[in-house]
C-alpha cells in the first residue's frame, strides 16, 4: 500500500525556520544600524543647534565688545545638557562648546566649535 500523507518532512521545516531566522537577523541588523544612523544625525542636530545659540549669543553684543581670543578659545558646559537634548545627550556629561575670536582686519572671523565624547 502507498503512504499517501500530505504534508512537510522534518528537514524541510528545519531548512525553513533556518532560512526566516537568516531573513531575520538581517532584518533585525538593519534596524540597528538606521537606529546608529538615527543618533548620530540627533547629536548633529543637537551640535548646531547649541553652535548657532552661540553665535546667536555673540551677535547680541556690541562689535567692540568682542574680545578677541587665542587658542582654543572660551568653553562652558553645555546648559541644560539632560534638559535641552533629554536622556540622549544625558551620556554626554563632558559635552561644551568652544568659540574663538580673531581679528581679520576690519572684521571679526568667529569659530563656534561643539564636542562631546561617545
């Protein structure tokens, strides 16, 4: 008599769980790496932002006022820090932001500058 059952063997299943963990993973992996992406574009954003406060800072006050400064400039910690950016720039406790002033003859060239450690 024949065995006329219908139906998937044990291997096939096998091969087939295999292949959508494999699918998976490469999936799962992708979204890591956009969420990295993600970060990396917020700290950006959040670094322009307190650069351009900076400057914005610097524009209110009086040309004469400007002080010129040498090497790397004034630094302060970034205000707000766990306010400003929330609990992503919360690790970053070390974040300030550093300008310098030169004198170009006739204008003033100012470097805003934002780091913090990763």
């Amino acid at each position: 008599m024949k065995n006329t059952k219908a139906g998937f063997s044990l291997i096939e299943v096998i091969i087939a769980i295999i292949l959508i963990a494999i699918a998976a993973i490469g999936a799962l992996s992708y979204i890591v790496y956009c969420n990295h992406l993600t970060l990396q574009v917020s700290a950006r954003i959040v670094a322009a932002n307190f650069a351009r406060e900076t400057m914005e800072g610097l524009y209110k006050k009086d040309y004469p006022g400007l002080n010129v400064t040498a090497g790397d400039g004034l630094s302060d910690p970034l205000p707000g820090a766990t306010a400003f950016g929330g609990a992503f720039l919360s690790r970053y406790s070390t974040a300030t932001r550093k300008y310098t002033i030169t004198d170009m003859g006739g204008y003033k060239l100012i470097i805003a500058k934002v780091t913090w450690d990763q």
